[in-house]
C-alpha cells in the first residue's frame, strides 16, 4: 500500500515522540489560553455511533446499508496483534472503494505507546476521516501530542479528535481534558465512555442499572457541557437483550449523552429513537419558536405560554432540537436493514 505525502511529516514527527513527550511537551499554541470561539456543542448527529473491526470486510461493507449516524472502523481492541497490518489495509481499501454517505468516519487507534500506534497515526493522515479516536485518555497532553500530530502532517481541519475515557485517571482528569479541547490549535471533538475498561480497572461488577458508575458517568457530563463538547455513553455488550439495551439508552439519555456506541446493527434503530427528539418535543420546540417570534415578545426574557414560564434560554434549546430533527430528517436513507451479522468488539 502506497500512502500519501503526510506520512513524511508524520513519520518525522513519531521519531522525535517519546513517553516523557506526551507529559511534557506541545507546540506554543497548545499553551492554556482558551480559544475565542464560544463554547458551544456541535450540531452533529450521533446518536447511534456503530463500531466496526476492521478487519472484518464483510462488516466493513455492511456499514453503507445501516441508519447508524457514525461508524467507528477499529483497529484497537477487536484486532488481535497479529492482525493489526491486516486491519490496516482493509480499512485503506475500503476507504479506497465506494464513499460511505451521511455517516461520520471515525477511526480508532492503538495507543501512540503501543506496537502499532505509528502505523495507525500514519493511516489516519493518508485517509483522513472525519475523526481519531484515541483510547484510554486518561491526561490532556495526550490530545494536545495527536492534535500536533495532525498539524505536522497538514490534516485539514476538518479531522477531529475523540477521547476514549475508560480508565480512572482519565474520569479523575475529564474536566482538565475537556478543557485542553478548548485551548487553541486542539481538535477535540468529544468523548467516548469505555466502561468495559472501567470496570475491569475498578473492580465494579456488570450490573443493571450501572448503580455505582452513575456518578462517574455525570462527571464525564459535566466536563463535556463545561468545555461544549458532546458525550458518547458505552457500549452494552449483550446486542440480543433488548430490553436492557432499551432501559439502557433510556437511562444515559435521560443523564444527558448525545448517543450510544454499539457493537450490532440491531441497536441502531433503539438509539436513534432515544437520542433523537419524538414528536412531542419537536411540536412543543415549535411552539417555543413561534412564541418569542411573535413581536409582542420583543425584548422579553420570560413569556408565558400556556401557563408555564419559559426562558428566552429555552428558546436556544428548542432550536437547536428543531435543527436536530430537520438534520434527522435530511439524512439519506439506509437501503435496507441488517440485523443478522455481527460487528461486536
């Protein structure tokens, strides 16, 4: 396989990277001075973000006949060792091959510390999908050394950053790594809870309900919504108990999450109906809208509709639900279902 000129630079930039760099080292506009751009979340759907092995090419094609809103092509966990140059050149020709339409294209990497993290840096600079998706975040210099990564190999802009936080460092430090998001020159898009790595690190068991990860799952939101970043809860690892993905999606929507990462088709459709706005909620945003449209609103901050007092900060909320609902509603239609194959981690 042939890569293209970024690799040059990159390649360069990995021999100069060594542990101590990652703690200790980034480029003068990584420094700590907020970006002047507000702080707001992206209008981007992802409310089922599908992960995919890649080096499974039948699951890889697969991918263009799903309703999911994002795809994860990994090369980490479901790739074993000896499989990683394998995985890595599947996912070139697939990136080769027909354009995946209406999904974002997300790729995990092994750790920059591991065998293949050079390998895998180098795919994402050729193939330049929407994002990288980092494991095990668990500091922010470990953003801020990918993000100079992908300057150093001229990425455009346009390729993102996703953290992994799956470890207790990284739940201790979300709010100081969703801060490095916002310095300037990061590409820090969100985060992806890893509870499967959680709970093993913690020792807490795999229960219903997810009793004693609640708090830590709150504390990721938090981090997000201070910094305007948007959430990914985990995955649920049983695809065929439906109800307790369900109850599952039910209860990380109702914590604040932006979506679901999945391990099977079969749950696309359950997340997207719980991370999507129903009707109910678009006609009542609606309503909001119309209401502080009227002119006798003009220069209110509270107006009374139907006996209930609503902020001029709802108002912020219902239209950015009713942009969610019409980008919901624009998104290209999967040709057909599938349900049958597995794509689990």
């Amino acid at each position: 396989m042939v890569l293209r000129h970024p690799l040059c630079k990159m390649s360069m930039a990995f021999c100069c990277l060594a542990p101590r760099h990652l703690a200790t080292e980034h480029k003068a506009w990584h420094t700590f001075v907020m970006s002047q751009s507000p702080l707001t979340r992206s209008m981007t759907l992802r409310r089922s973000v599908l992960s995919v092995p890649a080096i499974n090419v039948r699951a890889l094609e697969k991918t263009h006949l799903l309703d999911c809103d994002a795809v994860i092509f990994d090369l980490e966990d479901s790739v074993a060792p000896e499989k990683k140059a394998e995985a890595r050149e599947n996912l070139a020709a697939f990136f080769r091959g027909k354009p995946l339409i209406g999904k974002e294209r997300i790729i995990r990497i092994n750790g920059l510390s591991s065998n293949w993290g050079r390998a895998d840096m180098e795919l994402v600079a050729a193939l330049e999908p929407d994002a990288v998706l980092l494991p095990k975040v668990d500091e922010p210099q470990h953003v801020m050394s990918v993000s100079d990564l992908l300057a150093d190999a001229d990425a455009p802009d346009s390729l993102r950053i996703w953290a992994m936080i799956e470890t207790p460092r990284g739940i201790l430090n979300a709010a100081a790594i969703a801060e490095a998001g916002r310095t300037a020159g990061s590409r820090l898009d969100g985060f992806v809870v890893g509870l499967n790595d959680l709970r093993k690190e913690t020792g807490v068991l795999p229960q219903p309900g997810r009793t004693y990860l609640v708090p830590w799952l709150m504390q990721v939101i938090l981090a997000v919504r201070a910094y305007g970043l948007d959430a990914i809860d985990s995955v649920f690892n049983d695809f065929k108990d439906v109800d307790g993905f369900d109850a599952e999606c039910a209860q990380a929507r109702a914590m604040g999450f932006d979506g679901k990462m999945l391990i099977h088709p079969a749950q696309i459709d359950v997340a997207n109906r719980h991370f999507g706005p129903d009707a109910a909620a678009i006609a009542e945003a609606q309503a909001v809208i119309a209401a502080f449209a009227d002119p006798a609103t003009d220069g209110l901050n509270i107006i009374n509709i139907d006996g209930r007092m609503i902020e001029r900060l709802h108002l912020v909320q219902a239209e950015s639900l009713v942009h969610k609902a019409r980008l919901i509603a624009a998104r290209p239609i999967a040709a057909s279902p599938i349900v049958g194959s597995q794509t689990a981690i």
